[in-house]
C-alpha cells in the first residue's frame, strides 16, 4: 500500500498520490502453469505518452538506487522478482504537490502494480528483500542530457533510505 511520511518538518504531508503518480493495479491470472498478466498496452491512458525504451535492473539485497530525475521523460517501473521499498520525491516547483514524498513497497510481498513516475519527480529505491528485479519502460530512449542524479543523502530532500529495514518475512 501507499505509504505517506514527513522525514522534514517543513514538508507537506502527502494525503495522496503526487500529482501525475500513477498505480496501475495488475491483474494476475494464475493456472496450474504459474500465472499471466498483462502490464502495458498501448492505449491505456495510463501509457499516452509512449515507449521510448525497455530497460531491466537487477539488483543486490540491500542496494540503493537513489536519487533520479528526469527532465521530460516519464518511467513505468515493474518490480518482477524480490522486493523493492521506492520513494517518489516532487520537485516541481510549480506543482501542487511540490516537496510531497510519496513511499511504496512494490513486489512479492508488496503491491502487485505497474508504477508510473512523471519528469520532474525523484525518484529511488532500496532492495529489502532478496535479489530485485526492475524492468522498467522509459517515454524516451537513453540520454545523458535527459538524466539527473541527485545524492541519496540529499539535505533538500531529507530522505534517509540507509535506515529503511529489510523486509521480515
């Protein structure tokens, strides 16, 4: 579910989703094989600004990846195997949900969804589980010029993913 927190005293409390966040819930269909679900399709709402690239992340317990931000690019991310605690932080000046900080815990034992992150909105994440598996679908191909990076530890955001614990099971 939809975690909401205030690590800084001067930071709105997030009520709700920073605005452009979407959560696409998953439907899994499960047969004696395993089981089926359909993430994307290309006329969902939820996907109109279109592929750009596919890309996969595989990831360590306990590794953190933290912070991206994008210009204009908008990410979907898939947590496909392992488990992954993601904070989203707005820094769009300009939005309603400016500073909001929006927490997740996305995977097996997390929200089975499809997570969609607007340009402009930092965003990481920090394995809590086992080995992780990102896949994630970018609106535009890889560029340097598109990708931001902000430290982990960043004073402005006031996050502390170091102190996130692992997942008890």
């Amino acid at each position: 579910m939809n975690k909401k927190s205030q690590p800084k005293a001067d930071r709105p409390r997030a009520e709700e989703l920073i605005k452009g966040v979407m959560v696409k819930e998953l439907v899994r269909h499960n047969d004696g094989r395993g089981y089926f679900e359909e993430l994307i399709r290309v006329k969902d709402d939820f996907f109109k600004e279109g592929f750009g690239q596919l890309s996969h992340s595989f990831m360590h317990p306990g590794v953190i990846k933290a912070w991206h931000i994008h210009k204009t690019q908008i990410d979907w991310w898939y947590i496909a195997k392992g488990d992954l605690h993601v904070g989203l932080f707005d820094l769009r000046q300009n939005s309603p949900t400016y500073k909001t900080l929006n927490e997740f815990l996305l995977g097996v034992h997390g929200q089975n969804v499809v997570l969609k992150i607007p340009a402009g909105v930092a965003h990481g994440c920090k394995v809590i589980g086992g080995e992780s598996e990102l896949f994630y679908v970018t609106s535009g191909v890889y560029s340097t010029d598109e990708e931001g990076r902000i430290d982990h530890d960043d004073k402005n955001i006031g996050y502390d993913w170091v102190d996130i614990p692992p997942l008890k099971i």
